[in-house]
C-alpha cells in the first residue's frame, strides 16, 4: 500500500508552534534553578503530541496515535461513524465501545469514509483470483 491511499488528520499545527514558543519561553526559568528544569518537559510534551497523535484512514481501515502508542482497527469492526456534541467524530465498535477518532472533526466524516474506498477490495484479498 503506498502513503497515497492514506489520509492523514493531524491537530492544528499552531499547537505545535505554540509549544515550541513555551519551550524557548522556559529555558530561562529552567536554567536558573535545576530543581526546575522538568518544568521543561511540559511543553516539549505537547510539541512531540502535537506531532505525532491523529488518525491515519487507509482502506484497511484506520490507524489512531497518540503520544506514545497506536492501535489499529478494521473497518470491518466499525458499526457506526458519528460526531458528538463536541463536533468530534466518533467511531462505535462492534463490541459496543465507542472511540473519539483524534483530530477528525464530525464535518470530516464524509473524508473519512472517502479513504475507505480508494483500494480495490478483491485485489486485497489473497483468497479471490483476480483476473489479469
């Protein structure tokens, strides 16, 4: 599968920007005493979460990140996709637990579901010949 199939939903990117300001906004504060240099690991946090946490769609199904891990999930676990109050989207799984997909928004939905359709499904599969 190459990077093309997949579609990418990131945080905005000011967050990322922002966390980089209050970094170099605490190193005075973190250089002046060494009981406070952990104060530095709060925005270098948020710079590497900013980076990294969203939701990759692809065919196969969807790929959620966060700070330090991922999980994938199928499509075919996915019952119902839908926002919340909050305009977040969210993901109700076959076994009845519902997901908050981070960085889709509910009016993103229709993209979403869009990146489920880009493979060919009998091409996936390695149990249908498929036809040269």
């Amino acid at each position: 599968m190459s990077r093309t199939d997949t579609t990418r939903f990131r945080h905005h990117q000011a967050i990322l920007v922002g966390a980089i300001i209050a970094t170099i906004g605490a190193l005075p504060l973190a250089d002046a005493r060494a009981y406070l240099l952990p104060v530095l690991l709060v925005p270098l946090t948020v710079a590497v979460w900013a980076w990294r946490a969203g939701t990759d769609a692809n065919p196969h199904g969807l790929r959620l990140r966060a700070l330090l891990g991922d999980r994938q999930i199928r499509w075919d676990q996915i019952v119902e996709l839908g926002g919340d109050a909050r305009g977040r989207a969210v993901a109700l799984l076959d076994d009845g637990r519902q997901l908050v997909l981070p960085a889709v928004r509910h009016v993103d939905l229709p993209l979403l579901v869009a990146a489920a359709d880009r493979g060919d499904p009998v091409a996936d599969r390695d149990d249908v010949p498929v036809a040269q």
